[in-house]
C-alpha cells in the first residue's frame, strides 16, 4: 500500500492560468482525443460558449417515478427548446422523447440501486456499448462512488465503460457521487474528481463547493455542475453563476428546474447564465419577467 503518512497537502492550483493543453480544441483536455470522441463532446459544448446546458431527468433509474417527472413524455419535451444535451436513462429516451430531435444524449449506464436500498453505492454497467452506440449516444454516464462502501465496483464499473468508450470514440461522463454522509467539501470533490479524471473520462459531473474554482484547476476535464435538491429559483440561479464563473463548462440540473413551478422559464434563464453571460441577478429578472 502507498505510504499516505507525511503527505504534503496540494495547493498550488494556479486558478487565474487557463489549461496549457487546448491543442486547438476550445474543450478542455480534448486536444489527445480522436476525431469521433471530439464530435460528440462538440455536440455537447455549444461550440460558441463552451458551455452546455445538461437537463437531467434520469431519476427514475433509482428513484422510481419522481415529482415533476411522472410523465416524461409531456415534460421532456417542452423544455427541449432550451437545453443542449438530454441525460436520461435508455429506457426513458426510447418510449418517451422522439427521436427526431437534435439534441446531444448524455444516456445513463450505471444502475443496481433503488430508493429501497440504504447504501446506494453498489451498482453495475446495465446498458452495453452496442446500445449506446445504437443510440447514437454522445457520451455515457457512471454514478461514482469515492470513498463509499462500492468505490471498487464503482471504478470498476467506469473503468469498463471508458475502455469501450474509447474502443468505439463515445466520451464518458463520469458522475461524482455523494451518499448523505458523505462530506460536500473542495477537499473530497478535488479527491474525487482528479481520481475519477485520471482514470480516463472526457468529463466530470459534480456539486458546486467553496474553493471550487481550484477544483476546476485541478481537473484536467470539463466539469459541469449537478443541479442537486430543489432550491428557490434565486438560490439555484446564484449556484448555477457562481458555478460558471468559477470555471464549470456547464449545468447539468434536472429538480431545479423540473421542479420549478416554471420550469420552461427556469431551464431559459440557466441557459442566459451559462451561454449569454448573465449574472444571477439578470437571470432572475429575466426569470421574473417572464413568469408574469
Ligand atoms: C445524480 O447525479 C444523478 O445523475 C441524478 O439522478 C440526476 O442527474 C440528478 O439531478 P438533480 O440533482 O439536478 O435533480
């Protein structure tokens, strides 16, 4: 085992440096990846911003049916117009969102726990390359548990999933996990997103935290930010700014903005936020604005 005794603690993190390694890609810690690999993730980033707007509404894969999304097919689509990328799970995308849409699929691939289970961190690989590739995936995500009970199964898992991510160039969306007891701190997110980076994804999905701008330095990878337990809309506008203007690539938010009781508005001012500059504040109004 690593000695971990007299480790020194990191802290050099150069924030106000940008990546020294673009290589001509505008997304971070692309410039070794393959054509095809830089396709998807481009249909991901808006190629002008950068950034993407993520709408989760994979929730039903432990959760069962969830408020605001009990019927995915009437939901989904309205707010369609306003987001860049649909992550759900496969089941969820077949039977309810047409297929003629344009929009990029971050399609969930990790599963094995329900509501009913106290310890949620054990989980498997439940969808096969083949059906992502299928269904013209633009980037698979696995649940990562650092830390947990399953942290072994769980990098096993991502491990599985980035090696046939690379064999066939469909990127990998690791998801940082973190159980009730877990603590939400930029030492544990810097942990467990460096890990889950070097073990090879083309993105990280993870909570917003103090410091967060050096956990950003720190990754190598795009990062964007879960959206995480309904706030008011001012509240998740300010995580979602203060997310942006930390250095996150994106939102990836379903309660927020599903639970919003304007949902549609909401998932438009996240979109001013993270692709037309807005503060939280001008989101907000705009927010205002249009709800009445
Ligand atoms: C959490 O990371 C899972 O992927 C979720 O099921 C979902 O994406 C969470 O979205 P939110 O916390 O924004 O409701």
């Amino acid at each position: 085992m690593a000695d971990k005794d007299g480790l020194k603690i990191a802290k050099d993190y150069h924030v106000s440096e940008p990546f020294a390694n673009m290589g001509g890609s505008y997304i971070k810690g692309a410039a070794g990846l393959d054509w095809g690999m830089r396709k998807h993730l481009s249909h991901i980033f808006d190629p002008k911003s950068g950034n993407t707007v993520m709408f989760a509404f994979d929730h039903g894969y432990f959760m069962g049916s969830t408020a605001g999304l009990e019927r995915l097919d009437i939901v989904v689509p309205k707010l369609m117009p306003y987001i860049d990328c649909l992550m759900g799970t496969r089941g969820a995308l077949r039977t309810c969102i047409p297929a003629e849409n344009r929009k990029a699929v971050a399609l969930r691939v990790s599963s094995g726990s329900s509501m009913l289970n106290d310890d949620l961190s054990h989980e498997v690989v439940a969808v096969d390359i083949e059906d992502a590739i299928r269904m013209n995936a633009d980037c698979m995500a696995v649940q990562t548990f650092i830390g947990a009970d399953g942290q072994l199964q769980s990098l096993d898992n991502l491990s599985r999933v980035i090696n046939a991510g690379f064999k066939y160039s469909i990127p990998t969306l690791g998801v940082v996990a973190v159980g009730k007891d877990m603590e939400r701190t930029d030492r544990y997110f810097k942990l467990a997103t460096r890990i889950i980076a070097e073990m090879g994804v083309q993105m990280v999905k993870t909570y917003y935290c103090d410091n967060f701008e050096e956990v950003v330095a720190a990754c190598p990878v795009p990062i964007v930010v879960a959206g995480g337990k309904k706030l008011p809309e001012a509240e998740a506008l300010t995580m979602a700014y203060r997310s942006i203007q930390g250095g996150a690539r994106g939102l990836d938010m379903g309660r927020n903005i599903f639970q919003s009781d304007h949902a549609v508005e909401m998932a438009q001012a996240i979109g001013k936020i993270v692709h037309e500059g807005f503060t939280d504040k001008e989101a907000l109004e705009f927010y205002q604005d249009a709800i009445h």
